[in-house]
C-alpha cells in the first residue's frame, strides 16, 4: 500500500486486465526465481514504524500532512489515518550492530516527529499499539488521510464487502462503513531480506517463532474504553479488514491472515495462493510491459495482510524478502529494537529445522493465544504446553547463539532487554494496565505519562 496510486475509482474492465496481468507476472516470477543468481547479496534488515499524533490532552491529533511538509523527510509517509505517521528507516547489513543503529535511526525519526507535532501546538508523537485516547468520533470518513490510494482501497472493500465491517471483541462490538478502524492499529514491521535457497525454512521458521516473541511484545490492551487482549491489535487489524460478506463466506481466510499451512517448496507458492484466494482491491495499472517490476503484484500484494508476507523487491535485479508484520509499534526504540533481535534471532535458528512435521495447528493456535493472553499464555512446544514467559526465556540463547552466527556483534545481541521485560512481567501492555489503575482510569493522563517515558527512551521495564 505504500505504492502511489494516481486514481480512485475503477471499472469492470480494470478489474479484469489486472487480473490478467497478475497471471503474467506470476509466470514471469516464476522465471526469475528459475535464474541461479536470483537474489544473491547480503542479508539486510529494515523496519517501518507507524506512530500516532496527539495533541496536548492525549487524544488523536489529525495533522499527519501538515507534520510532513513542516518536516520534509523522505523517509516519512502518512498513513490511513489522518492521524498516523509512518517512518521508513534506512535498510542495513544484518552483520555488525544492526540493533543498535537502527534504534537510533528511530529515535531521531520519533524525536522529529514529535517536535513538529509540538511546533504545530499538539502534544507529540507515541509509537504503541492502539491508543487508548480513541473513540468512536475518530473513525469518520474525514479521519482517513487526503490519498487516492486510500480512498481506492475504501472503494475495493466495499465492492467486495457490501455489509459494514463488524468488529467483535470479547465483549465488545462495534460497527463502521468503511475500513477507517485499520487505522486504529499502529505497527513496527520487519523486512529481512532472505536468500531463494533458505526461504520456505526462514518464512516457516517465522511461523513458529513469532508466537513466543508477540507474548513478550504486548502493547496494545485499551481500545474504546475496554480492556481486551495483551494484542488486542491483532483480532482487530483482521475484523477491520476483512473483505468477505458475512452471508457469502468465498475463502477460509480473511484478507489478513497468519495462514494455513507450512510453506513446502518455496516462495512462489505463497504469491500463488494470494493471487488464487484474493480478488483485487485496488487494479490500478502500470504503463507497458513488468520487465522484472512486477508492478501489479506487488501491488496486490501489499492489499493481502499476511502476519508473515512475502515481498518481491525488483531492485538490485530481484529479490525476497519477509515482512513480519505482527510486532506492535512501542513502546520505546529500544524495545522494539530488542523485539527485533529476539524474533529474527528466533527466526534464523528454527530456520535450521524442518518444520513441516510439526503440526502447523501449534504455530497457529500459539500466535492467537500470545496476541490475548501475552506472557501468562500456555503455548504449545515440541509436543508440550509450557507458560509464555518461561517459553521465551529458554528460547533467548537459542535466538542469540543464531544472531551471533549471522555475524551480529555480540554487544547488539544480548537479548538482556527481553530477559528482563519478562522476568519482570513489564510488557507495554503490563505497565498500560498498572498506570490506568493508578491513574482511576484516567486514559488521557495515561497516555501523556506514557509519551512522557517514551520519549525518554528507557526500555520499558525501567519506566516508573
């Protein structure tokens, strides 16, 4: 969705030339794939991290166009949500100190934001997973940001999905007409640039693991005044979003998905997948012939959220990459720096096995039960359930040792950030909930003391 899309509404036979051109294009990936150098270079990270706005009280603040052009940073876009910001930092080597940089790339990119939101009379920016300050006059048409692209996804949805998007939550219900609820999520989303030849291990690996590491990541347990999951995020992301018509069930899986099965010879068949399961939302067509661009693809996509999804970058002659997509943004740069280590460690050293013998059930149930129950959920492991935290805890040397073997210094992989979150129980999840009840459930002090702390920069563990 990050792609410019220069036109909002599209006919019938848009529609129909660009699914056409998605059948090319698979065929011309398949190709690419075919090639011996397909890919080849270093392995590099990147992440991008959404943020939200607010003014002096602690609420949304809609200004995400005007902070931009006060800025003018090439590496800040806006997101769904008027409100929303979202930074792309620079991709680096996976050797060396990557964590380390890269938590002070998104300091100074927080650090800027929040000072033009301040310049501009608001509050500041907050990187956590849904803020609390919400409610229900935030998800106004108005609130979505001035783009084509994001009135053309509007547009998409409900051309497939002409009932109103119902969210349902435990005991909350809720009810809008257009898909202004995605921006109610704010995320920290890792690329990790995979080789063709390990990428089915790296990606069923990535399955795995990100259910003991979401446990030890939870930040977003308010939405609407009530108290949900740790990730509450998650369950809300996947109904906000999900394109299929109540009475008219087409596919097993809604538009965001963590999947339904291992990946067993390799990355085409997840493009595949979302090609054959996903109607176009957005068939916005590029001029002329893909010559390894592979625009339309990329395109759709960008409009099917997997947890874990598979990215095809033409750059540098074509090539992959993983998108995990799952972490929430927060609650400090060094947290989801530490976040970082933990999952891509995790990920490379499950990446060794294979997995496709393991029920791929366990996987799924353990991202679901992380995502509501966090560090005291029961998740299944290597045939046994074993409480989160003391999951995590006896899986950090494991994520080390691999982070240590991809050439990470050992300083910028000592995972010590996590260990201590968990021993603690101090989520960013955990200290939300501990400051609302010291604060008589005042959500507009809560999140100007949870601004406060942030922007110090303490991992989350050490904040008062």
């Amino acid at each position: 969705m990050g792609q410019e899309v220069d036109k909002e509404r599209f006919s019938e036979a848009d529609y129909t030339r660009f699914g056409e051109r998605l059948t090319e294009q698979l065929a011309e990936l398949r190709e690419l794939l075919d090639r011996p150098d397909f890919g080849a270079g270093p392995t590099t990270i990147g992440a991008e991290l959404e943020l939200f706005l607010i003014d002096e009280r602690g609420r949304p603040l809609p200004l995400n166009a005007e902070v931009l052009k006060l800025l003018g940073d090439e590496r800040l876009t806006v997101e769904l949500g008027r409100y929303n910001v979202e930074a792309n930092l620079t991709p680096l080597p996976l050797e060396g100190r990557p964590f380390e940089e890269l938590a002070a790339e998104t300091q100074v990119l927080t650090t800027a934001v929040d000072g033009a939101v301040g310049a501009l009379g608001g509050g500041g920016a907050v990187p956590i997973g849904i803020l609390p300050t919400l409610g229900t006059g935030d998800f106004t048409q108005a609130a979505i940001s001035d783009e084509a692209r994001y009135r053309a996804l509007g547009r998409g949805m409900r051309r497939l999905r002409l009932e109103p998007f119902i969210v349902r939550i435990d005991e909350l219900e809720l009810e809008v007409q257009d898909v202004i609820l995605e921006a109610a999520n704010t995320s920290w989303q890792v690329h990790l640039r995979t080789p063709l030849s390990s990428f089915a291990r790296t990606y069923n690996g990535a399955q795995l693991a990100i259910g003991p590491v979401l446990a030890a990541c939870g930040n977003s347990p308010f939405f609407l005044g009530r108290r949900l999951w740790e990730e509450t995020r998650i369950a809300l992301f996947e109904e906000a979003a999900d394109d299929r018509d109540v009475g008219r069930r087409f596919r097993r899986d809604g538009r965001v998905t963590f999947g339904s099965d291992w990946v067993r010879e390799g990355p085409y068949e997840l493009f595949e997948r979302c090609v054959r399961d996903y109607e176009p939302i957005i068939p916005a067509l590029s001029p002329g012939s893909s010559g390894g661009e592979l625009a339309e693809l990329r395109l759709h996509m960008g409009t099917v959220w997997q947890w874990n999804r598979p990215v095809y970058d033409p750059a540098d002659g074509g090539h992959l990459r993983i998108e995990f997509r799952a972490l929430p943004a927060g609650p400090t740069c060094a947290d989801m720096a530490a976040n970082t280590a933990f999952l891509l460690g995790l990920t490379l050293a499950l990446a060794e096995r294979d997995l496709t013998g393991l029920p791929f059930g366990d996987a799924y149930q353990n991202f679901y039960r992380a995502a509501m129950g966090g560090l005291q959920a029961k998740l299944t492991w290597e045939g046994r359930e074993v409480l989160a935290a003391d999951l995590v805890l006896s899986l950090l040397p494991e994520a080390r040792a691999a982070l240590l073997k991809a050439g990470v210094q050992p300083s910028d992989a000592d995972l010590e950030i996590i260990a201590q979150r968990v021993r603690l129980g101090r989520t960013g999840a955990a200290w939300q909930r501990e400051a609302m009840a010291e604060l008589d459930g005042d959500t507009e002090a809560m999140v100007r003391l949870y601004h406060e702390n942030a922007l110090i920069g303490f991992p989350v563990h050490m904040w008062r």
